[in-house]
C-alpha cells in the first residue's frame, strides 16, 4: 500500500520507514522555494502499490526512490520513460536528510 503523505506538482518522493520523516521535512524545505514535492509513504517493498507511484510521477514528471528497492526505479524507468524529465534518483535506506536533498536537486536541475 503506499499513501500520498504530502501532495505535490513538480517531483515525487518515494519512501519506507524513517526515511518518510526525512522526505517530509526535505518537502517542506523545497515548497519554501516555491518547489512542491510530493511524498509517498510505501508500507512495503513487497506489494508495493504501482498504480499510485506510476500516476504520481506520470504527474510530476521526475522520482526519488528513498530507502526503497531498485526495482521500483527500474519499472518506473520501464513505464513512464518517455514521460520522465530526469532519471530516476535513489538514495539508500541509511540516507539522511541531505542525501534526499542531493537526490532532489539532481532531478529537478
């Protein structure tokens, strides 16, 4: 299952556990500068709900997959890749806030 925590029109932040709070405040920092973020929280990696993700990012047109599974980066590429307007951004589960603001400034520059 995943749920839209934080609504948002220019990138989509997809995140498990910890790292959602990151994301959260990360989002906040980036809508001060005009920029709004989407964050997904994803229960988890295994029945991961593509449907929300795949209309999130077909929406904001740039992903950072955060803490999550390589997978999901790849059947994002897979589906949406003529829609995308970066790549696909990862950053590892032990990440912090700075790592998710390095990962969002690649995709939206």
């Amino acid at each position: 299952m995943v749920t839209i925590r934080r609504p948002g029109r220019d990138a989509t932040l997809v995140a498990w556990g910890r790292a959602v709070d990151d994301c959260l405040a990360v989002a906040e920092a980036w809508n001060e500068r005009g920029v709004e973020v989407e964050v997904l929280e994803a229960a988890s990696s295994v029945l991961l709900d593509d449907a929300t993700v795949l209309a999130s990012v077909a929406r904001t047109k740039n992903a950072v997959v955060v803490g999550g599974p390589a997978e999901l980066a790849c059947r994002i590429h897979e589906q949406l890749f003529a829609e995308l307007e970066h790549p696909v951004a990862r950053v590892g589960p032990a990440a912090g806030r700075a790592d998710v603001d390095a990962a969002l400034r690649r995709v939206l520059a």
